[in-house]
C-alpha cells in the first residue's frame, strides 16, 4: 500500500473510539505524507489560525470574532474540538483546512478553549490544546431575558386557553387565587379568542380594525428597550419602548414584575369596555420564558372585585427557550382526538394543516401513548422500553445539549444529543411547511418513543419540525419521501410537561 494512500477510519480504532475522536458519525482521517510519527509541537507548529472573522463566509474580519479560518501547513488532516458542559466532545471541523465557530453563551469567557487531533500512520492519536479570544455578548439583565430570550429579540403571540385570550376580570391583587403558572387568570370572569377581538368585540378598540384580531398578529420584545407589534402580514402595527420593573420570578408575590411601554405597542393595548383607551401599565402576574399573562388593573384595590382587563401571550420564536425553558424542561405526549404518534402521507409543502391546532399535514392514522408497548410493539422491535404511557417524558437540557427519556416512573431510558436547525418560526403563518430541523445523534435518539412506523424497531434521529412554540411541539421523520409523494412518514405531538 502507498504511504500516502493509507486510510484509517478511527471508529474501527477502539482505543480512539473511546477517548479521543468521538463524533456524530465516522469521520475518515487521512494520514499525513510520512511514516514517521509527528510529535504534539510539531502539530501544533503545522496548525496556522489565518484570522478571524464575524461571518462564516470569512468576509468580515473582525479581531474577535466567532468564525476562525485555518489551515496546516503541511497539509493533514486534524480535527478540531472543544468540549461541551457534561465533558462531551464537540466536534467543530475536520479537515486539512476550514473553519471553525466558536460562539459562547452570553456572560461567558471570551478566552474559548480548543483542541486540535491527528492519527499517525501507525494510529498513534497526537494532539495539542490552545484557546482564541471570541466575542461573548455581555449577559441581559434576567427581566429583559425572559421577555428576549438568549438571543436579544423574541416574537410573542397570543396564548388562547378554553378559548379565551384577552377578557376581563374581578381585580384582586392577591398572590395564590389562581394555578397562574398554567394560565389561569385570578378573579377570571369572560375572555375571547384573537379573531373576536376585532369583530364581535372591536367596540373595545373604539370600533376600528387595526390588525390584532388573528393567532398570528405577534409582538417582538428586543434587547434595545423595543416592544413593536404587528399584522399577522408583518405590517407594523405599533412601535414603543417597555421596561420591566420589580422582576421577581420566584412565584412567592402576587407580582413577577410591572412591564410599562410607551405608544402602547402590546397587543390589542386597550382595557376593556372603555371604548377604545389604550393603556401602558401592566401586572405581569406570571411570566417565564414561554408564556406572560398581564393584568391592567386601573384604579381597583387589592380584594375590591373591580373590573380589570387580561392579557395572556406564549413565545412563538425562540425554540431554545421551548425546548429547555431556563436550561431545562420536560416535555410529554400530546394526544388530540385519540392520538399522539401514528403515521401520515408526505406531502412537504406548507397550508395543507392547521398545525397550530396540532394537526398532521397528510394524517392517516395515529394511536395513544398507552397502545405503543401493548397493540403497537411491533413498531419498537417487540420491546417495551417503558414509553407507552402518558406519563413517560423527556427532559430537554440546553445547556449540554442532551434530551433524556424517561418512564412513568422516571427511570431513564435512553439520551442523545440534540440541535435545533435551520428553524424560521414566520413559516407557519406564511404557509412553509416546517419550521425547522430537530436533529439528534446519529446513533440514538433521546425523543420519546423515536421508533420509525412499520419499520421494526428502527430509529429516527431526524426530524421535521411541523410546529412548536412554548406549548406545543409536532414531528414527523420523512425518511427520505419526496415532496407530494405520500409516501408512508411518522408524526409525533407533544407537550410541555406541567
């Protein structure tokens, strides 16, 4: 065999399987140009960092950016790495030159650790740590956060539960009247859904149509002190500034903040039966990162019973937070009219559902969580893992980028990592198809009950993301299916777990 045609594929490599270059899949290493083995200064020498640059195409250079372009001279083929909270590797690039993102969470230290591998030609694994300086925004106050998210900009939408959105109610002001954490509203007495709000009830808005009355009209809260409302079009229906004062999300006071705006740029700004007087005061009387409900309580005292209007909204765009909520969240089966996991016909193109509701585009058949390991087992292999129960869950932990599973009993079943790509929240109202890609590790699947329909036990690991906000996420594996093929896919609907 030439020397510099050898290959050596390192998960044939046990010694190197376990401990040195793991990944997501098999990553081919080519050996370098001789048979001598080269020792950790010498690759490090042949490791030359070319600059970097604040986009990924290397345009911009930027002397702390995130985006670090590379090459080694000679030329062989290294794999670079850092490691992720839990001690995991994190495969960054593979290759004889490249580009390699490092981009920390907000608050962290801007000094980023890396480390660079190579295999000899004897398979013999050599490899050298340094770290690069990287932009690291400056971590959001917590009161902005929550209404920001991680990135600095999040879209809020309504949040209609029994129907109901935006009403009125008896003021109390009173911690511990209601289970707000799940919506409810203390003194609840009417409320409405987005489409009445500028119909059967517009006399609240003086009587004109502006453009709030639709489950996609949404708000966008960013980082710059902006609360901007809009059309479910994006037309802009209203710009002003907010600030989110006394922020105390431990649930012990009756208060988790007051959210104060100018211009009133919340949706549908109006207290009700008023006729029309926007208001720029509000009791945020529960607020996380997926869902804030308000109160405006005018001149009511604590415990008068007088009229006060509500609001109540869910996040729409940032599916970290969904996902993990401040770092972690457990999600469960959604069941809607007997079903929470079943197979469909692929279509791949957007309007063919109501997937906000939790419909599947080409729905054919679907089955509750309690017949999976009983009338379905054939789907897993003929093997009860302990998925098939209502009560079974999965835990999403953004900060190591892990989903677990677990039984009703809360014993774990299995965990991979997990990323969330290519996701575009605006594609359910414009009609797209999906919002995004939930990919798992190639090997395994953390996502409850992640067997392929009619395929005897095999796995998904990727998936569509059909819809998800803070309440609601649906799945399906297309499983290579072309686009109006209606070819057999799997569908999975969830919850977050209360």
């Amino acid at each position: 065999m030439k020397r510099n045609m050898k290959k050596i594929f390192y998960f044939a490599i046990a010694a190197l399987a376990g401990a040195l270059l793991v990944s997501c899949e098999p990553v081919l290493i080519e050996g370098p140009d001789t048979d001598a083995p080269i020792a950790a200064n010498d690759l490090q020498s042949s490791f030359v960092i070319d600059g970097q640059f604040a986009d990924a195409a290397c345009t911009i250079p930027q002397a702390d950016g995130n985006y670090i372009k590379y090459h080694t001279s000679p030329a062989r083929t290294v794999q670079v790495y850092n490691y992720k909270a839990d001690g995991s590797k994190n495969v960054l690039n593979t290759g004889a030159a490249g580009v390699f993102n490092i981009t920390p969470r907000r608050g962290a230290d801007p000094n980023q650790a890396f480390s660079v591998a190579t295999i000899n030609q004897d398979a013999s694994v050599v490899s050298f740590d340094s770290s690069v300086n990287v932009y690291v925004p400056a971590d959001l106050a917590p009161e902005v956060k929550v209404l920001t998210g991680e990135s600095g900009v999040k879209a809020w939408k309504w949040y209609t539960i029994d129907g109901a959105c935006w009403g009125n109610c008896g003021y109390i002001g009173v911690a511990g009247q209601a289970d707000v954490a799940s919506g409810a509203i203390p003194g609840f007495w009417w409320g409405c859904p987005p489409e009445d709000l500028e119909t059967k009830q517009i006399d609240h808005t003086g009587g004109t149509e502006y453009g709030y009355g639709s489950s996609n009209a949404y708000m966008i809260f960013n980082e710059d002190g902006e609360c901007i409302s809009y059309k479910e079009d994006g037309t802009l229906i209203a710009k002003g500034s907010y600030t989110m004062t006394n922020y105390d999300p431990s649930g012990e006071n009756y208060l988790y903040g007051t959210l104060t705006t100018t211009d009133a740029p919340i949706l549908m700004p109006f207290s009700i039966n008023t006729g029309g007087q926007r208001v720029n005061e509000f009791e945020v009387i529960y607020i996380d990162p997926n869902q804030m409900s308000l109160i405006y309580k005018g001149k009511n005292e604590e415990w008068g019973w007088g009229e006060a209007t509500w609001w109540r909204f869910k996040n729409a765009s940032d599916p970290d937070a969904a996902l993990a909520g401040s770092g972690e969240r457990a999600w469960t089966w959604m069941p809607i009219d007997g079903a929470t996991w079943g197979n469909a016909g692929y279509i791949g193109v957007g309007g063919q559902a109501d997937v906000a509701s939790g419909a599947i585009p080409g729905y054919w058949w679907g089955c509750l969580p309690e017949d999976l390991e009983t009338e379905q087992i054939a789907h897993s292999g003929g093997v009860a893992y302990g998925y098939g129960s209502s009560d079974a869950y999965m835990v999403f932990d953004s900060v190591n980028g892990v989903v677990t599973s677990y039984d009703a009993g809360g014993d774990k079943i299995t965990s991979s990592t997990y990323s969330v790509e290519n996701f575009d929240w605006t594609t359910e109202a414009s009609e797209g198809y999906k919002m995004g890609d939930l990919v798992n590790d190639p090997a395994e699947s953390g996502i409850l009950f992640p067997f392929i329909v009619n395929a005897g036990g095999q796995k998904a690991t990727e998936y569509e993301i059909i819809y998800m906000d803070g309440n609601m996420m649906t799945l399906i594996c297309r499983n290579g299916e072309d686009v109006w093929g209606w070819g057999e896919v799997t569908w999975w609907r969830f919850q977050p777990k209360k």
